[in-house]
C-alpha cells in the first residue's frame, strides 16, 4: 500500500482566482509557485508519491486541487462546483483518478466541494456553505450510505469551505475555529480551538506525523505542541491570499500496488 497525493501547478492566472470572504490583494505568481514546490517536496519527503498535473493551467484556482473531487478507499466522488469558473476543471481530474478508482459524480443543481468534505472514519461530515448545498449533501449521502458511510451535515459561516473551519488531527481530535461553524455535530470529539487572533488556523495537513500548519500561525503550533502533537511549519503565505489552505492544495489517498 502506497500513499499517494495528487497536486496541480500553479496557474499563471492565480491573480483572478474566486474570493468570497477575502479583499483581494496582489498575489505574486512566481512566490505562490516556489511555495507550491515547496509543498510538494514536503509530501515527498514525508513518504508520499507525489503526482503534479497541469491539466487545468489556465483555470485561475486549479492548484486548489481538493475541491474537485473527495476520494474514499472505495470510490471517488467528483465534485459539482459551487462557482461557475471552476465547473471545467472537474473532467481533467477525473480521468486521472479513475486509474485508482471509480469514479461517481455529483449533478448539478446540487453543489459540492472536496474541501466541504471531512472524513473521520466512517463518518462524513459535510459543510453547508457558499460552495456546497444541500441537495450535494443529500447526493453524497446516497452514494455513500451502501458503503457503510454516516454524513453528517455542518453549518459554516464565515469562511469558504468547512475545512477552512475545521480539521482533522487524530483519532478523536479536530482542530477548529468554533466562530466558524455549527459545534453540536462533533460532540464526540475532542475539539481543539485555534488561538483566537489566527482564525484561519484551523486548516492542518493531517497525514502522517508530523502535522503540517502554515508557519504564520504560530500561536496555534504552540497549542498543538502542548497538546503532544508535533508540527512541521511551511509558509502558504502567498496562497493564504486566494483563500486557501494546507488540505486544498492536495487530494491525498492509499492505493494499493
């Protein structure tokens, strides 16, 4: 069994990508490529076979490769985007997972985006938010209840995506910005609070130890250190600008060899 992460270069047209709660600033494209790279030889380093595509180049948020697809160990569900600008990048990287898996798909009017979707074992949690409904909801669900899937669903404001407001990093354990999202369906779980000065902290690369933050949100590492959590810091400082985070930038998932 291999880890694998599918990743997508950096567009030359970031500067245009979709903001929903952000003022747009200047984004400096050979900046946000060197911190892509950066990205990727971290996967890399950590055991991970790395597979970059340039399929959508010319879509302005293609590097955001997560939202276009949520990958299980039986299946992958395409996403149905919940902005018109993205709904071409969908195609280009369903060919590519459909050499690991097969493939379903979310139909529009439903909305959905990979980055609304946290797995936790068998549990499914998606994000109500500008980018996913609940008509993508419910077809998730249906696709993935005959495979023993619970989804759960989550109210999100003030932020893009529920990953943006939360995310696994361990068992039991999410990190989170309550501010940001419905806590009662995660009771289960330990929740984790980001300092409250780093909102955008909540998005953690949880993959094998240790956890991978952006380096800007020290305050944050320190909770996590104290809680016995290693952290590997990496700068996103120049993707942070687009609305994105550590998860997006990825679709990570086991094949078996």
């Amino acid at each position: 069994m291999i880890l694998l992460a599918l990743t997508h270069i950096v567009s030359p047209n970031i500067v245009a990508c979709e903001l929903t709660f952000l003022q747009r600033r200047r984004i400096d494209y050979h900046l946000a490529a060197q911190q892509h790279r950066e990205y990727s030889r971290l996967l890399s380093d950590s055991g991970l076979q790395v597979i970059e595509l340039s399929v959508n180049s010319s879509y302005p948020d293609s590097t955001f490769i997560e939202d276009t697809a949520v990958v299980f160990d039986e299946l992958a569900i395409m996403a149905s985007m919940g902005t018109e600008s993205r709904r071409g990048e969908i195609n280009g990287i369903e060919a590519e997972l459909a050499k690991f898996r097969d493939t379903f798909r979310i139909e529009s009017p439903a909305t959905l985006e990979g980055g609304d979707v946290l797995r936790v074992g068998k549990k499914v949690f998606a994000g109500i938010t500008p980018r996913t409904n609940l008509a993508g909801i419910e077809s998730l669900r249906k696709i993935l209840e005959p495979f023993g899937y619970e989804v759960i669903p989550v109210q999100v404001t003030g932020c893009l995506h529920l990953k943006s407001a939360c995310t696994s990093i361990g068992e039991r354990s999410l990190l989170a910005n309550p501010r940001w999202l419905e806590l009662k369906p995660l009771e289960d779980f330990r929740i984790i609070p980001v300092a409250e000065d780093e909102p955008a902290a909540a998005n953690c690369l949880c993959m094998r130890d240790p956890l991978v933050m952006h380096t800007g949100f020290s305050k944050t590492i320190d909770r996590l250190q104290d809680f016995g959590f290693p952290v590997k810091p990496i700068d996103i400082s120049e993707l942070l600008k687009a609305e994105a985070g550590l998860t997006c930038k990825s679709i990570i998932f086991e094949h078996r060899v």
